[in-house]
C-alpha cells in the first residue's frame, strides 16, 4: 500500500500523518509543540525540541502504519524561523510569530523604507512578525548569533533541512518574511541591501511540491521513515490547507475556524491596490501554480466561543452550548457582539479595540447570549468576504469550511445565513496535514500537480445551505454591526 506522510509544525501543535492517495487519513500523531515564555510576553522554540517533537510523532506513525512510504510533505506556521548556523545547528532560538519584541524594527523598517513601497512589493502591510524584522532582532540584540548564521529557514524548512540535509524555501512561506517580492517571485536583493541583513541568509525557493531531496540516513534512524523517501515543501499552514480542501481556483474560499478564524479567498494574480493597502488583507501565492490568495483573519473567533464556554458558562461541555444556542430560537437575537478580545482584524485593524456585547436587557437570557456570541463571529467573517469581494470585483461562491469548530451544527447555520450563501463542510479536520501529504505526493511523483492531487482526494463533506427569510433578518442586523467597532472605538482608545 502506498503511503503519504504530512506533517504540521503548529503553533500549539506538532503533527505527522499517513494518508492513502486518495486522502484517507490512516493515523496520525501529535505533540504539544514545545515553547518558553518570555519575560516580555513574547514565546521561543527550541528549534531542536521542535524536531525532536516532529520525530517522535513520524516514529508513532510508522509503528502504526507500515506500507510503502511514497512521498513526505511539511508544512508550517508561517513567521517563525530559524537562523541556522554553517554546521547545520539552530545559532539562536525560533522567535515565536506573535512576539512581539520586533515592534521597534518594524517601526524603523517603515520610517526607512515605507509602509507602502514595502506593500507594493511584498502584498503584505508593514506587522512585527515577519521573518526579516526577526532577522533585524537578532543581528541587533545577539550579534554573535547573527555572525555565525547561514541560513534563514521557516519551520517546515527546517524540518525538512533534517530530514534532506538541503537548505531551501518556498514561495508561500517567502511571502511571509518580508523580503519576497510577490510579482516577481524572488527575494528582494535591493531591499536586503539597504536593510543591511546578508542576502545569503535567503536560501534558493524552490514551489511547493518540488522534490527536495530524499530522507537521510540518519533522519531514517530517527523517524522510521525509509532512507530516501522523498520529501517536498508544503508551505504555508492556511494555503496548504486550501488546497486540500479543493481551493485550485479564483472565486473559492476557505474558511478555517480554530481559536482564530482564517479566511483564504483565491484571486488570479496579485492585487497591489491602494484599496487592498487600506484594507490591511493581506496576500501571497498559494501552492498552485498562478494562483494567488487574499488572506485575512479573526484573532478571537473560536477563541470567543472558548471564553464564553470556560468564563461564562464554567466549562461547560459543547453539547450544552449547542443546547444553549439552540434555545435561543431561530433568527437574529438581535444582539451584537463584538469578537475582539485579541484586538480586531481586517479589514479595519486596530490592536486596540476590545469584545463587546450590546444590547443587553433584564429580559436577555444566557440562551441569547451564547447565540449572539456564534453570530458576532459570523458578522465579522461576513465583513472579511464582503472586504474581499469588493477589492476582487468578483463573488466568491465557493466556502469551504473546516477546522474543529467546523463540528458546531448551530454556528455552521448561522454563518450560512449571515453570509447568504452555502457553505461545503468538510468532515475532515486535518486539511493542513493533509496538504502537506498531498504535496509530498506531487514531489514524489504520485501526481502530477497540485490540482491534480486536490482532485484525487475523496472527501467527506455536506452543504449547509442559507435560509433565506432568516439571512433577510440577519442581513439587517448586519448593518447595525459594520460600523460597532468604529462607534466604540474612542472607548477603547479615548
């Protein structure tokens, strides 16, 4: 039997998994993805631990799993990385992609360079986590770290730099480090330069599903895997993702709801618009060759369902906040909620803006409240799909949703009805993983490109289709909650 291997290097996360050809998930492993705190806030990983991590869980899968291993696929997180030292060894720890300790050289990147000179080039507005002002961090704060570096790799780089021993980069995981130009698909020679960080530290990009090279004999001796397996980069977690959820063309759109909510809306090239800049969405390629996406997030979309269930309903188990949601009738309850607990996202960024729940009465019932919590973060993805659509001129009539909150029948109804449109459902939670197996398998010859492989996969899905007396009802609620966060915004910055 033929076996394809993924594996996600998450934030909280490690993961491998076998899959069949056709995407039938055979077993899979995890771990916690291993990370210190820092007294700033901020997080590091042991870039070591992190592949200790990675080859425990090949190893469980493997004693599992034992036909003929074809093809491995890595994906990642995407800003984190690490600088790699000219014996192959980690010269300073991974800097996790949320800490914030960067925030000075982004501040001094934008005064030297430009906030929109950096968009018009890299599709990306100016934020801390990128992989270049982690760079600047290093080269300030541990020089010596710095001097000693070779190579700036991503997570899945540098898994599969054990595994294959070769350096390399992709462009969905470039396009996260502030030093790709997205037309022209290569690093930015001139801006390295003026920057002052070594252009050599940018290894060669080779796509998605390029075979890099096969398992060593060592990293077999670790994982379990065969001695010359091929391996490929998968890229970036959420447009790996996309793929394996059948995204391979403009006008579709996945959805992926876990404590955050991450919105991919595929486009037919690069949109370096100065409506795309004040809208603050960014963008990068995806795995399919020509294809482009339009990436924003909710940074407490799940996570507000986490707070409501621990904070407000004392650990109450899913069942019971579905029980509690559906009590709550049918239709708007009329409620606003707003889903900022971590700040806001596009397309109006503002770190400072905070959760809010309007609306309350002595007649609110705990039922109302846990179903305005679901429709808040519907509102909100609906303001993500109606900022892409307008900066595309185009529809995207094609969501698929997945993620483990994809599970909630009752939130999957209401985000139905708020966007007016069906949703395609997957059944299968582990899209990310499941990618990465997809686009090792296109590295090892199993298919012959990237849609291919998305076509090959039998998935498990049903649409949840919009009501259309209740979106009429929603779509007027709608536009009480476009202009909530603005009215309340010198609340939390006044």
């Amino acid at each position: 039997m033929a076996v394809l291997i993924g594996i996600d290097v998450g934030t909280t996360h490690l993961k491998a998994g076998a899959f069949t050809p056709a995407g039938e998930l055979l077993a899979m492993a995890t771990r916690p993805t291993p990370a210190a705190s820092t007294p700033e806030g901020g997080a590091e990983y042991d870039p070591e631990a992190i592949w200790s991590g990675v080859a425990a869980c090949l190893a469980e899968v493997r004693r599992v799993v034992q036909g003929q291993v074809v093809a491995v696929g890595i994906a990642s997180m995407a800003e984190a990385g690490v600088l790699v030292d000219g014996g192959g060894r980690a010269a300073y720890p991974a800097i996790a992609w949320f800490d914030p300790r960067t925030r000075p050289q982004a501040e001094r990147l934008g005064k030297q360079v430009g906030r929109e000179a950096l968009f018009r080039r890299t599709g990306l507005f100016l934020m801390p986590k990128f992989g270049l002002l982690k760079l600047l961090w290093i080269k300030e704060h541990a020089p010596g770290a710095y001097a000693r570096g070779a190579a700036w790799l991503s997570m899945a780089e540098w898994i599969a730099f054990k595994l294959t021993g070769r350096p390399a980069s992709c462009p969905t995981l470039a396009a996260r480090t502030l030093a790709f130009d997205l037309t022209a698909g290569a690093w930015m020679d001139d801006l390295l330069s003026e920057v002052g960080v070594r252009r050599e530290l940018f290894c060669e990009i080779v796509p998605e599903g390029a075979p890099l090279g096969g398992v060593t004999e060592a990293a077999a001796s670790l994982t379990g895997l065969p001695a010359g397996a091929p391996v490929a980069l998968a890229g970036h977690d959420h447009p790996c993702a996309a793929l394996a959820a059948g995204v391979t063309g403009p006008g579709q759109m996945l959805d992926s709801t876990g404590t955050a909510e991450a919105v991919v809306g595929a486009t037919a090239g690069p949109l370096l618009t100065q409506a795309v800049l004040a809208s603050e969405i960014s963008q990068g390629p995806l795995p399919v060759p020509g294809l482009y996406a339009l990436q924003a997030g909710a940074p407490a979309s799940g996570g507000s369902v986490e707070w409501l269930r621990q904070e407000l309903l004392g650990g109450a188990g899913y069942a019971d906040l579905i029980r509690l949601a559906e009590e709550a009738g049918e239709g708007p309850t009329g409620l606003l909620y707003l889903p900022h607990l971590a700040g806001g996202g596009p397309p109006r960024v503002n770190p400072a803006s905070r959760g809010a729940l309007v609306g309350l009465s002595y007649g609110t019932t705990r039922s109302q409240v846990v179903k305005a919590v679901l429709e808040g973060t519907a509102y909100e993805l609906r303001q993500m799909v109606t900022a892409m659509e307008d900066l595309t001129g185009t529809p995207f009539t094609r969501v698929v949703v997945t993620g483990g909150h994809a599970r909630n029948p009752v939130w999957l109804q209401i985000k139905a009805d708020v966007l007016a449109r069906p949703l395609v459902v997957l059944e299968a939670s582990e899209a990310t993983l499941l990618g990465a197996a997809l686009l090792g398998g296109v590295g090892g010859g199993v298919y012959g490109g990237p849609v291919e492989a998305a076509a090959a996969v039998r998935r498990q899905s049903r649409v949840v289709s919009p009501r259309a007396e209740v979106a009429g009802a929603y779509a007027a609620v709608y536009r009480r909650y476009a202009g909530l966060a603005e009215a309340l915004r010198p609340v939390y910055e006044g």
